[in-house]
C-alpha cells in the first residue's frame, strides 16, 4: 500500500509540476540570491587615535550578490553620544563597492577600545520588499600619548668619586592618561648603575597626580671626571596594556678626580642665585685609615668671589669621618643662570691638589608692566586716546619669547592691534606696546583698568604668565578745563612779561628794569637803604669822635 501511493505520487502530472516550480524558484534563490552587502574593509582618519580626536571612520560596502542593493541605510552609535545616527550612500550595484564615512569624536577622557555598532539595511531579494539587514561592529583603538614625565628633585651627593653610590630623588608626574607598572632601568653604555638590582618597580602613577621616588645607584669606577646627566630607561603601560618606553636624563652630578685620602662635598643652604651672597656647607671627609688635617683654599672665579674667608681649617678629621664648615659666596650680578664650577685647592701633609665642583647657579626672573596715555589728560569727549604700555625686566636674568596682549573691556574697548611678540628682553631693558583705546561718549569720568597679560620663558624654559591691569583715568570736559585754567592762573600771576613750563613752572619774562620786576627792585631798594642807613650811622659816629679829639687838643 505504501509502495503503491509512493508510485501514484510519482505519476500524478500536477506533482510534477510543482516540483518543476519550487526548483526553478530555488534554483534562483541559490543561484541569484539577490543583493548581499558586507563590510570588505574599513579605516580611520587620521590612522592614529588619542583621546579628543575628531576623525571619520571609512567603510567599504561591497555587494557580493547578483542585485542591486536599494535603498541602503547604514545605523551606528558613536561613543559618548546616546541615541542611533544614520547615513545613505544610495544604492549598491551587483558586484559593486561603495565607501562610506562615518564621523565620529573620541572623549578628552576616553581611554582603552571604543566599539562602534553598525548595522546596514537594505531591500534587494528576490521579493523586492523583504528587507536584509547586516549587523557588525568595528573596535577603535584609542592610543595614548607620552603623558609621565621625570623630574629631579635633587641628588645626593651631588659630587662623586669614580665608584661612589649616589641617590637621585625624582618625582613622577602623570599629566592625563593611564599609567601602570613603572619600571626604571639604566640606559645602556652608561657610566651608571642602579644599585644592588637590574631594575627598580614604581609601581602605579594615577592620572593627574605625583610620586616621589629615590632611585640608588653606584657610579662606574672608570667614569671619567667631568660633569654628567644620568640617563634612565622609563617604562610603563598605557590604557591599550602597551608598553611605552622613554629615556630621560636626570641630573646633573659632578664626578671628580680621587684625589688623595679626601672626599670633599659642597652642599648649599640657601638660593645660589645671580647677585646674592650664598652659604654653603663644606664638607671634609677623611677615607684614609689615620687621623689627619687640612686646610681648603677657595679659589675666586669670574662668577664666584669668597666673602670673610678664601682659607678653611680643618683639624683631626678621624678616620672614616668628616668635619664640615661653614663658607659664604658672592655671586657675580652680571652673570646668567647655569651650570659653573669652582676650584678648591687641598692642602695636607705636605701634598696640595686642586678639585673642582660644579655649583648651580638661578636666577629670578621679574617684569614691571606700566602705561601712560595720549593725550595725557584723557576726557569723556576724547573718542580715542594711545595707551602705551611698557614692559621692564627688573629680574636678575634675561627673559625670552615675551608675548604681550593688551584686553578689551565694556568700559575701555581697544581696536586695532592688541598684542606684540617682544622676544628676548634683557636685564634693564624695556619694550612697549601700544594700543589705541576707544572713549564712549556715556562714559562717566573716573578711573578705569585695562587688562595686560604678559608670558615668557625663563633660562630653564620654565613658562610664566603676568596679569596686571594698568589704570586710565577719564575726566570730565568741565574737570579738564579746570585743571587747564589753573595752570593758566599760575602763568598770570607772574605778570605779562613771564612765561611758564607745561607743569606750571614759572620761568622769568624778559620784561622791567634790567630784567628785574617790580618785586626784585624793591628788595634791591631796601638792601640798599639799610646798608646806607648803617653805614652813615657809623661814619657820624667817626666824625664825633673826631670833633672830640680837636676839642681836648686845644684845651
């Protein structure tokens, strides 16, 4: 029975039929299969990515299919941004590609891998209403720049002998990023070694903070005298777990010559700064195996002059010990900040040899900004007036890449230039700016302040910033011509003939009796009255004694 219906299924024309359809439309199906898009490829502009940038992100949409794909729409969501973004890049032929890009914004804070999630619609079957749909997703790697820096704090000592163990005391700073597992090696071919280990662990720096480290290390006993910046291999890893390596250079540190059975140290107690006198710490330290003494001559430089005393002694330094003294410096006014050295000559036992040490010199920078105006006497009916504002190094050291901006307010708006690049200002030299100020008509008379704001770097490349604001004073119309009639009242009062300077200084006219005025001859006149009246009391006073005298005579 059931081979029997297996037979009539077979022969039944409509059967056959039917069959004849579905693998014709299957046939299509696998043959044909409409339009089917994929992602071939993709990129980033620009390749590299850091947290803030703003780039587009490039897609290449290929139509495998035998259809054309209509009408495309591709939805992504962008990191950061909530809710779902489109674009349309029309339709895709068979065989086809289409590129498509995709802007998109990385987060001041983002850190690590960004997903984008992109899913592409589009109809192109074999039913032209069905709808396909490709989703996928695309990670964006978000790199991170050079963001730990190293800096000295100190090293002690900061002179050494070939083989001497010294410590650099170093502060890491994280300016904005990830970075973990700090590692410190010596960089290689260096005369210095860490001390007792290959390499020294920090550990963690979080974002935005500081970590003060000591890192030991021993100077190679062939280093060579002279003065050396130590370089150090620092690693750490970024927000992606990719290592980021940099070499710094730390320092500096003298390294002298040994010289006998001495070390000697020169270690500051206050600023060593240009014009100033400086108190250092001099220490003498006995590595011999008997007690000895000494005596240290300081030897005057072009930047260095000894103050008191230029000859120190030191008695019965035990062996294995030091003594230290107390010595002062003058710093030369005219020299710049840097790096110099001093000779300082050891006498003992009959030998005498000369050790120089390195001495950091710094210098304060300072800038005195002021203004003066034109015309000087400012009124409400002035419309504009030239402001003029000058800037002073007053500092003890040069100043470089001085940039000076002049700030508009509601009060005293400016038009026309407002900044000036100087460059370098020397110490005791000067430069100025001038700005052109507009005087509102409604603007009330008083005393007013304009905004200055002047940067610069010093002579280690520190950048500093001046705000000061500088007054304006406004009178009023009627205020001015007060002040211009009392002047004019103090030109008056000296009569037609004298003159006056613009400050109300009265200069003699040309006018009266041999260039004297009335005032002057009537002291001239009494001077000479009192001198005749005097002198004639006293030659009457001769004639009587004279009349008396011929008077006794004849008697």
């Amino acid at each position: 029975m059931a081979g029997t219906n297996v037979i009539r299924f077979y022969r039944e024309p409509i059967v056959w039929l039917v069959l004849i359809v579905l693998l014709a439309n299957a046939g299509y199906a696998f043959s044909g299969g409409g339009a089917a898009l994929q992602v071939s490829s993709y990129e980033t502009v620009p390749s590299t990515i850091y947290p803030g940038t703003t780039g587009t992100l490039q897609l290449s949409i290929q139509n495998t299919g035998s259809a054309t794909a209509s009408p495309v729409t591709i939805y992504y969501s962008l990191p950061g941004v909530s809710g779902t973004s489109s674009t349309s890049p029309g339709d895709i032929g068979p065989s086809s590609t289409a590129i498509v890009s995709v802007p998109f914004s990385i987060p001041d804070t983002a850190s690590g891998v960004y997903v984008i999630p992109v899913n592409i619609y589009y109809e192109g079957g074999n039913d032209s209403s069905s709808i396909k749909s490709t989703p996928f997703s695309i990670s964006l790697l978000v790199a991170q720049h050079q963001v730990l820096e190293v800096k000295t704090r100190s090293i002690k000592p900061g002179v050494a002998l070939p083989g001497d163990k010294i410590t650099a005391y170093l502060t890491l700073v994280n300016t904005g990023g990830v970075v973990n597992n700090v590692v410190i090696t010596p960089s290689d071919n260096s005369s210095f070694n860490l001390d007792g280990t290959t390499q020294l662990t920090a550990g963690n720096v979080p974002r935005g903070s500081e970590k003060n480290i000591s890192v030991p290390l021993v100077l190679s006993s062939t280093a060579s005298k002279g003065k050396y910046s130590i370089p150090l291999t620092v690693s750490y890893q970024d927000s992606l777990q990719t290592t980021k390596s940099q070499t710094v250079k730390i320092g500096p540190v003298a390294v002298s010559d040994s010289s006998g059975q001495f070390r000697i140290y020169l270690d500051s107690l206050n600023p060593v700064e240009v014009g100033s006198e400086a108190k250092f710490a001099l220490t003498l330290e006995n590595i011999g195996t008997s007690d000895t003494s000494a005596a240290v001559t300081i030897n005057q430089t072009s930047v260095f002059t000894p103050i008191g005393v230029s000859r120190i002694y030191f008695d019965d330094i035990p062996a294995g010990d030091n003594l230290t003294e107390t010595m002062i410096l003058g710093i030369e006014p005219t020299t710049t900040a840097g790096y110099y050295k001093i000779q300082l000559g050891i006498e003992s036992n009959g030998n005498t040899y000369a050790q120089d040490v390195g001495l950091v010199v710094t210098a304060t920078p300072e800038l005195e900004i002021s203004a003066e105006t034109s015309p000087q006497l400012i009124t409400t009916s002035s419309q504009t007036a030239k402001v003029t504002v000058h800037i002073s190094n007053s500092g003890n050291s040069a100043v470089r890449s001085v940039y000076v901006k002049a700030g508009s307010t509601k009060d005293l708006p400016l038009s026309g230039t407002t900044d000036k690049f100087i460059g370098t200002l020397n110490v005791d030299d000067y430069s100025t700016l001038q700005v052109t100020a507009i005087i509102p008509t409604r603007l009330a008379p008083g005393d007013y302040q304009l905004p200055v704001t002047v940067t610069f770097k010093d002579t280690k490349n520190g950048l500093h910033t001046v705000n000061k604001s500088v007054d304006i004073s406004v009178y009023s119309d009627s205020g001015s011509a007060s002040f211009g009639a009392a002047n004019s009242a103090d030109s008056s009062a000296a009569g037609p003939s004298a003159t006056t300077t613009g400050a109300g200084i009265r200069r003699p006219g040309n006018g009266g009796f041999f260039g004297l005025g009335l005032l002057q001859w009537g002291i001239v006149i009494a001077v000479v009255a009192v001198v005749g009246y005097f002198g004639y009391k006293k030659w009457k006073e001769m004639k009587d004694k004279e009349k008396g005298a011929k008077t006794e005579a004849k008697k």
